[in-house]
C-alpha cells in the first residue's frame, strides 16, 4: 500500500463515524474529499507531510504550517475544528500526562528566562501594536457585557485591577513584568501612584520608556530592564501587580516568586497576580497534544500550574487572600478581538514580523480561545494582603467597592473592643 493510501486509510478509520469536512491536495496536484463541499482545504507540500500524519506528529504538522508547507484554506472556526479534531484522533497514543511526566524538568535561570522573553516579546513592536489595544495589553480583557470593543474592555481591566488594588495618590506600585507599560501608566495618570516596572524584554523597555515620557510620567514612573529575582529591598512598595506574567517563571520557582512579592511588600500592602492556570490539578497539559507546538515556537519554557498550587504558595509565604476571580469567559473574545485585528493587518504583519511569524499567532491565538473556551485552561486573577505585625491589616468589609469606585471604602481596621 503506498504512503497516499496508508495515509487516507488511516484518515478515513479514524472519522468513520464523524467525517470530515476536508479537502485534501496533495503535493502532485491530486485531491481527496471526506464529504461533500468542504468547509476545509488543507494542501500538503511534501510526501513527508502525509508521514507526519500517519504518526500522528501534531507539533511537527504545526511547524510545516509556519514554514509554508501545509496552506490551509477555510474560515478561521471551521480550520481549528478541523485541527482540533485531528488533533485528538491523530495524537500520538503516548498519553499527555505521561509526555509530561518524562520531560525533563526545566531550568529557568536569569538567562534562560530573559532569551525565552526576548524570543516572544522581541518580534516586533510594531507587529504587536497592529493588533493590540490601544495601551499595548497583552492579557485577557475584562468585559461587563461581552459587546465592548477592545479598546474599551482592556480599559475596563486596567481599571478593575486598580479598584482591586485600591491605589492612592502617592503610594509606591511594582509591577512585575510591565510589557508596554500601559497598566502602569494607567494607575499613575489616574490614580496618582509612583510606580516601577520592570521587563525582561528590550522592545518593551524602551516601548514603556518612551510612552512614559510622552505622557509626561517621568518624575513619578520608572521603568527597569530587570529580572523579579534581582529586585532589590524589603518592605519597598504599597502595592505589588503582576499580571500575564508568572508563566515565564517556572512552577519549580514559584515559592521563590511568591517570597519575593512578600519580601518587596510592605505590612499593610496588597498585591495581585493575574495569570493562566491549567485545569489538571496535577498540573498537567489539558486537551490535544499540541503542546509542544506552544512549547517550541510560541512561549519556550512557559509553565502553567493548577489554581491550587498557585494558592498553595502564595499561603506559604503568610500572605492573605482577599479574593479570588476566574476570568475563563473574559479570554476567548479577548483572543478573537486580537485575531479580526490580526487578519485585518495581515499584509503589515508579515511585514512587520515575517510570514512565519504571522502564522505562529494566526494559529496560536484562536486555538488558545479554543482551550479556554473548552476548559482546558482557565485564567484567575488572585489578590492578597500582607498583614502588620500583630493584628489584621485593614481592609474593606465587602467586594462592592471592586464594582462601585465613587463610593467610599468603608475598612475594617482589626478587632474592636469598644467598652468591653
């Protein structure tokens, strides 16, 4: 049997009973269709392709689609459902847990961590502004009603985490990892904060800079090119954020992370940490195995753990939570905003980045709304409050003051004896 039938064979058993909307060509010329008027096209360049499929090599097909090998033609939902059930009846039969269990662990050194940074965010400044919000946030939005435009729905987060944070005029804010600064100068222009961000990033630093200055931010902001780990002092700062950003820190050095938020924290102090978490509980990859494509062309020794273990160690260092919040439903249109944005800007983009470029995120970013959508991943946005020596630090009796800002904040300043 040659490779062609082998391969259609195998195609045709694994969707015998759900086929598929696909038209395959192949790379002399001849075509093959599951059902009648695809939704899909999917062209292979290479007899090798047909190989990859066969293996069920779902990372590799992925890197062929970057390099030009594969083109794929269809609407954007119609391709990842195609992928995505390709994915799941093609993987290879090593379960998923089991390839995580066995990859060895990895080494999240000050170097490492800054190249793994430069290879994401370094692309391009100006690739990422072509399909960015207008303050350059690269996290899930916050929607109130799900029909915001982006620029209005990253607003409103920037704000939510302010309100979260109860920043004052005055008070010190570090924040960790700052990408384009668009939180920090936020919170500085409209809540009066002195701030420092830092970022591993050289297009971010001198990105953030430069916007800081435009804004004439200077003398209350100041932006570092600067690991977590080599920020200097103790109890330094009123306010700690860090948000999208403990991906990149490794689940190894999570306790390291979490001490040194508590260390630069002051007594009394708040700090909140917005970022993805799988749904594993053992902290595992979710869903098709197509990790390895996100592990080696998008985010190299990115680290998602379970909301658990997140909470596990933020405990451990004698922070308190204040409140925790699932954003799951905030990240798909957040990803499907970027994506419209993403299309529309094709031509720039691959100017701006190059065609491989554009189609790791063409790619990468819908299929990432499909895993949170899915439940694969979820996203939570985790505030805690480093109590004063001896009693509780004061803090607001309930959440309403999180959703209604022009009202005072009525704190709870610890027990009360009265006359007793």
């Amino acid at each position: 049997m040659s490779l062609r039938d082998r391969f259609l064979a195998k195609l045709r058993d694994r969707f015998a009973d759900d086929p598929l909307s696909l038209r395959l060509i192949f790379w002399d010329g001849g075509a093959f269709e599951f059902a009648p008027e695809p939704r899909v096209t999917i062209k292979l360049r290479s007899p090798r392709l047909a190989r990859l499929f066969v293996a069920g090599d779902i990372a590799r097909l992925g890197q062929a689609y970057v390099e030009g090998e594969i083109d794929v033609d269809g609407r954007l939902q119609e391709v990842l459902r195609t992928g995505i059930a390709l994915a799941e009846r093609l993987g290879r039969s090593m379960p998923v847990r089991l390839t995580a269990r066995l990859r060895a662990p990895r080494q999240h050194t000050t170097a490492a961590d800054s190249e793994a940074i430069r290879y994401h965010y370094d692309v391009s400044n100006e690739f990422y502004r072509l399909w960015l919000d207008r303050n350059m946030i690269y996290s899930c939005a916050y929607f109130e009603t799900g029909e915001e435009d982006l620029d209005t729905a990253q607003e409103q987060k920037l704000d939510h985490i302010c309100r979260k944070l109860r920043l004052s005029p005055g008070e010190r804010l570090l924040d960790i990892g700052c990408g384009w600064g668009g939180l920090l100068c936020w919170a500085a222009a409209r809540y009066g904060i002195e701030g420092v961000g830092i970022t591993l990033s050289d297009q971010q630093f001198a990105y953030a800079r430069e916007r800081v200055a435009e804004l004439g931010l200077t003398g209350q902001l100041e932006i570092r090119r600067q690991d977590y780990r080599e920020v200097p002092g103790q109890a330094v700062y009123d306010k700690i954020v860090s948000v999208g950003m403990y991906e990149h820190v490794g689940i190894a050095n999570l306790p390291l992370y979490f001490a040194t938020i508590a260390r630069l924290l002051r007594p009394g102090g708040i700090a909140l940490n917005h970022g993805i978490t799988t749904t594993d509980r053992d902290g595992r990859a979710q869903g098709p195995p197509g990790g390895e494509f996100i592990d080696r062309l998008v985010f190299p020794g990115g680290e998602v753990p379970h909301i658990s273990h997140v909470l596990y160690q933020i405990a451990g260092t004698g922070l308190e939570f204040l409140d925790i919040e699932d954003l799951r439903p905030h990240y798909p249109p957040t990803l499907l905003h970027w994506t419209r944005r993403l299309e529309a800007q094709r031509e720039a983009a691959i100017k701006a980045a190059g065609e491989q470029s554009f189609r790791i995120w063409r790619m990468y970013m819908p299929a990432m709304a499909c895993a949170f959508d899915r439940g694969w991943l979820s996203v939570y946005q985790v505030l805690a409050q480093k109590n004063r020596a001896g009693g509780l630090a004061p803090r607001p009796w309930t959440r309403r003051y999180q959703y209604l800002p022009a009202l005072p904040v009525p704190l709870s300043n610890g027990l009360d004896w009265g006359d007793l």
